[in-house]
C-alpha cells in the first residue's frame, strides 16, 4: 500500500512544470532520487529526495492551502513515511538559505529558477536560523538533500527507473 501510494504520487508529478526549469515535476524527482542513490544515501534520504517536492502535487496543497510546498508536502510526508523523511522535507528550503549564507561557492550553483525562488523564499538565512538550523542532527543531510536537489534539472540525464528508485527509497521491510 505504501509503495503504491509513493509510486502514485510521483506519477502526478508527470508533465507538471517545475517553476520555469527545463524538466517536469517527475524528472526532477527521479533525479533526484538517482543522485541520493549515487552518494550511498540511506532509504530515509532517497525518499526525501524523491518525495522534496511532493507539496506541489494539489492534492497535498489542499491540505495546507495557505502553506509553502515545502511545509505542506512535510506535513504530508510525515504521515506517509514518518518524522525523518518528513524533516528532510521540509527543511530543503532552509537548507538552501543556509548554504547561501554559509558557502560563498553556492549561490554559482543555483539556476536561475532557484535564485528567484530565494528570494521568494526569504533570501539567505539569518546568522540565527543558520545556526538554530545546523544544530539538528539531520541538518547535514538536508543540505546533501538540498545539492541533490539543485543537481536535479538536467534535462539530458540519464534516470534510473521510478522501481529501481523505489525499491532504493523503499526497501521491502519497509514496504
């Protein structure tokens, strides 16, 4: 049940637009399930990668109409996956204001999609939230999921397959 729901979900984001970048909703996602997979990442953190998005899907918006997809589709993820993933989550957008903040190198990396969305998004994180935001012990991780995220646009690239990424994100005592 679980893994039908998850497979759903992410065939939603087939042909959705991602905000301007050159590949759709689902591309992104499995990309950057593929680039969690890639670096040895843990099913928890390939989940997050597939799923980051997931609060743009309109019926997790629903749920939180007024809230960012980041905190919708955390609010969502934790009821399906649990309190880790769901962190993951919903910390991707802290964790690219944090690494603007905190690496000089990062802004570079960012499409142009993304440096619009930062400011949408509140610029660069305060001296505080940065701090407040590294202390967490999955902190790292979010910023791994967050560079996996960024690396995830490429229209060209090739994608392993949504089951060979779900039995990654998934794995069968999980499922």
């Amino acid at each position: 049940m679980l893994r039908e729901t998850v497979r759903a979900d992410l065939l939603a984001m087939a042909d959705l637009p991602y905000d301007g970048e050159d590949v759709d909703q689902l591309t992104h996602a499995l990309q950057a399930g593929a680039l969690a997979v890639e670096a040895g990442a843990r099913p928890a953190l390939v989940a997050a990668a597939l799923l980051h998005d997931v609060g743009r899907l309109p019926h997790v918006e629903a749920a939180l109409p007024a809230a960012p997809h980041e905190r919708a589709g955390a609010a969502y993820v934790t009821r399906l996956l649990g309190q880790e993933v769901g962190w993951l989550v919903g910390s991707h957008v802290l964790a690219k204001r944090a690494l603007v903040a905190t690496d000089p190198d990062y802004l570079a990396l960012l499409s142009p999609t993304s440096v619009r969305t930062l400011r949408e998004q509140g610029g660069p994180a305060a001296g505080d939230e940065v701090e407040r935001f590294l202390r967490h012990p999955l902190a790292a991780d979010a910023m791994a999921l967050r560079r996996w995220d960024d690396g995830a646009k490429d229209p060209s690239a090739p994608t392993p397959s949504l089951e060979a990424l779900l039995d990654a994100a998934l794995p069968a005592d999980a499922a």
